[in-house]
C-alpha cells in the first residue's frame, strides 16, 4: 500500500468541539495517527451519541482530567507525539495541572495548536463560552446573512466551525513543515471569530474604507446585477449570477431579450445595480416561461453562470457529486453502517478517508511507545 503524505506523524486531538475534530480529521485522512482524547460526559449528555461522524480513523481514548494517572499518562504521552490539536482553553489545562509551556518544554519540536471560539488572547481570550450560532452572531456574519427586509439569519451550515477546523489544519500541518527545518514546535492560535472574518474578507475591505455597514440583500449582491434566484415553470428555482459586460451580453441573448442591451437603465452594471427591481421583474417573468431543464441547457450552451436550487435528495443523487465520490460509507463501534459525506481533496486522482470510528479505550489500556 502506497504511503499517505503524513504517515508516521502522530497527533492528539483534545476537546468537545466539531472544529478540532474536523482538522484532526483532515490529518487522519491523509496517514496521521490521531489519538483522540474523549472527556467524561456531562449529565445532560448522558442519553446522546457516544461517537461524532469526524471521530472516524482515529484512535479513541477516555481521559479523565481529574485523575492523577491520567494525567501523568498525557504528560509521557505529548513527549512521544509530533502535534496537539486543541480546542481546550490553556486557563482550563492549568486548572488540570497541566501547564502548556511545561508540556511544550519537555516536547521541543511538538506543535500546538490550540482552536477556540476566539483565541487565546484578548478579552474574550480568558475561556468564554461560545458556540457556533454565538460566533456567527458576534462576528458580523448574522448581520448580512437573511432577507433582505428581514432580520439577521444563522447560517444553516456551521461555517465558523468549518473554517477554524481548515484554518486549524492548516496552521498545523505549517508549523510540521517549520518543526522539520528547525527542530522547535510552534505555538499555534487559532480562533472562530477570526476565520469567520478571514471569510469576510471581501465586505469589510469596503466598509473599512467607506464605513458603509452591508446589509442583508437576501440572494442579490451589493456589486453586480443581476444576481438572484428565479423560478422555472416548473417550479424550480435557478440561481443566475451576471457580473462583467461579456456576461450581461450573454445572459440578455440567451434569455431571448435583445432589447435588454439598449435599454439605457440596463446599460452597464451601476445602472443594472440601480435598477436592479425592475430588472429582476423581467428575469423573473421571461424565467417562467421553460422548465428548469430547460433554462439549464441553454444556459450552458451561453456559458452562463448559473446553478439550480436543489434539495439534499437531489444532491445526493447528482452526477457531479456521484462522480467526485463525495460520500463513503462508515462503520460505527456497534457495527452499524451509515453513508457521510467524505474528504473533499482529491490526491493523485485518489480520496483518502477513514472508514471505521473505533471503540474508545481508557487510558491505561493504550501503550505510549
């Protein structure tokens, strides 16, 4: 079997958080040996899932903080690994007598990465809780996120968790390389809210120079018309997106509206922008004329950019998805069979994915050589 780029790096995964575990995962996907240390649950969690879908391909362990044994276990065992991922506060790991400098000290090259709501340092860096509706709230993603009339919406996926867990992968694998060169680990600090930010990139480059504060536009956007969904006769809603001069002149032709390019309203996009009501109403009633069937293949025939609204059914049956290999099927500690979604990177023309979440172990039971 051929090796996978980061066989032979081990790595421990701490924490309860989804955003430590999807960049432990990202590792373990590719040849990490992930030790994942699962904490003893809470009361209120006692009738809940006892594994998570990203726990699959790595090596599950209890750990109980409060015992002495398991303490001096993780102690030899962060002097024997290649990187800490994190989502525990260093406040909390001093609670537990386990001071992060010391355990770095004893691990010179060892890397930690420590992923949190919003980081290690500053105000908020003291162990705030946090969760992923809080963060996409506090950091301005709610705000431009619903209707356009309408009030601030959380998005339906957790995209804080996402890109802190890809950030936090990608810090790590950074630091690796470092560690390689120079034989010291790094520290590093990844938090929710930052990525969050990092994400939005494009809307506070505006208002830090303007100071205009974005608004919600639902599925329009602030810089180009027009962009919106649209319904078909047949019900289904197209996503259409015209940004540059070349594409207005081909959506206008394909939509079967010439007149569209001499209308002095319509004649570049701040006038398209400005305008933008009245020109949706025309899209909207020329789109009601064909199937979404049809609306796409001559779409596609103008290189048009567009794409349908579907539902999850639908994307799991679609052929782009099915093609990519987008979902696996994985085994859970009772046996059970269940289909994720799986790692988007494709290697070599090749997917790397664990397939089974393991039993978890206790701490005496798991040899640290």
């Amino acid at each position: 079997m051929a090796l996978k780029p980061l066989d032979g790096i081990r790595i421990v995964e701490m924490g309860t958080t989804e955003a430590e575990g999807i960049a432990a995962l990202l590792l373990s996907d590719y040849g990490a040996e992930v030790i994942r240390l699962e904490f003893p649950k809470e009361e209120k969690e006692e009738n809940s899932q006892d594994y998570r879908v990203c726990d699959r391909g790595k090596m599950r362990v209890r750990f109980r903080p409060d015992e002495p044994d398991d303490r001096k276990w993780l102690e030899k065992l962060l002097t024997r690994v290649d990187a800490v991922v994190t989502s525990v506060p260093d406040i909390r790991m001093s609670q537990w007598n386990l001071d992060v400098d010391t355990l770095c000290s004893r691990n010179p090259g060892m890397v930690y990465t420590s992923v949190t709501g919003y980081g290690q340092t500053g105000p908020y860096g003291n162990g705030r809780l946090y969760d992923e509706a809080t963060i996409q709230a506090e950091s301005g993603f709610m705000s431009i996120t619903g209707p356009e009339h309408g009030d601030p919406v959380r998005s339906g996926s957790d995209f804080a968790t996402f890109a802190a867990g890809a950030n936090a992968c990608i810090g790590t694998l950074m630091a690796l390389i470092d560690a390689q060169r120079t034989g010291r680990g790094r520290r590093v600090d990844v938090s929710m809210m930052d990525s969050v930010l990092y994400g939005l990139e494009n809307q506070f480059s505006v208002y830090l120079k303007s100071e205009h504060i974005p608004e919600r536009l639902g599925n329009h956007y602030a810089l180009s018309a027009p962009v919106g969904d649209f319904t078909c006769r047949d019900g289904k809603k197209i996503m259409i997106s015209v940004a540059t001069g070349a594409q207005w002149e081909n959506f206008a032709d394909v939509m079967g509206h010439p007149e569209w390019l001499e209308n002095p309203d319509y004649r570049n996009v701040g006038a398209r922008l400005k305008n933008h009501h009245m020109l949706e109403k025309e899209v909207s009633t020329a789109f009601a004329e064909y199937t979404s069937g049809e609306w796409m293949k001559r779409l596609q025939t103008q290189k048009c950019i567009y794409g349908r609204i579907n539902d999850f059914k639908e994307v799991a049956r679609h052929e782009q998805v099915q093609a990519r290999h987008m979902f696996i099927e994985i085994t859970a500690p009772d046996g059970t069979k269940m289909t994720v979604p799986s790692n988007p990177l494709v290697m070599d023309g090749e997917k790397n994915a664990g397939t089974v979440v393991n039993d978890t172990m206790m701490c005496h039971d798991c040899a640290v050589d």
